[in-house]
C-alpha cells in the first residue's frame, strides 16, 4: 500500500471542496475583473485596503506557496508581469505598492488558493503585521 504524505493528504483536503476564487473562476460569484487570460485571473478585492487593492489568482488550483512546483515557474513568472501590468493601469508603479502572499494560519491565508493581494496608492508602514 502507498501510504500518502501530510502534504499531498493536506492538498487534497483544501481542494475537496471549491473556494471562493474557484468560484469567480467559474463565474458561480460576481466579480470586478480587471484582466482574465487561459492562466490567470485579476479582480478588484471586495474589502479593500487601499485606493487601489486587487487580486491576481492562477486559475490552475495551488493551495499555497508551500504547493508551488518546479513545473509551475513559468505561471509564477506569468502572474507577475501581469501584476506589473495592472499596476502600471491602476496608475501604482510611480509611487510604489505592495504584493502581499498569506502563506498558512498564521500568516492569515484564509483562501487555500495561491493569491497576491496588490494595495497601492497609499503610503505603507513597515514592518506590516
């Protein structure tokens, strides 16, 4: 008998059942989306803690950083120049923003799917939290 990891019985815990990003994925729940191509998705966050505060989500489900794999570093790559894009759009990139990644409990990750929160047009504290 194959006996699982943690990690491998873990990813199949968090994906059994859709979360809200697979959701608007699916177009199951509204969103203001701001951009969408066949890797990735980018909407406009419903509590924002910014002027500016969007989302930028794979459409491939990956828990977490923790589950990304090698096979995954052209998507990972891909993410980031459209969070370029969009930030050059939102009119960010002059005075700076933030990409945030929550990783885990403690790190406050409530969505098991890998998202990065851009907030920008406003001045930023550090250290954050």
């Amino acid at each position: 008998m194959i006996k699982s990891t943690d990690s491998q019985t873990n990813r199949r815990t968090l994906m059994s059942e859709k979360t809200i990003f697979k959701r608007i994925i699916d177009k199951e729940i509204p969103a203001t989306i701001l951009y969408e191509d066949e890797q990735c998705l980018a909407f406009q966050d419903v509590s924002p803690q910014g002027p500016v505060h969007f989302l930028v989500i794979p459409k491939k489900e990956i828990p977490s950083v923790n589950e990304i794999e090698e096979n995954d570093a052209a998507l990972i790559g891909h993410l980031f120049c459209v969070i370029r894009k969009l930030a050059a759009e939102q009119g960010i990139t002059e005075t700076g923003y933030r990409v945030v990644t929550n990783c885990g409990p403690n790190a406050c990750q409530t969505v098991p799917h890998l998202h990065y929160h851009i907030i920008g047009g406003r001045s930023m504290t550090w250290p954050p939290g």
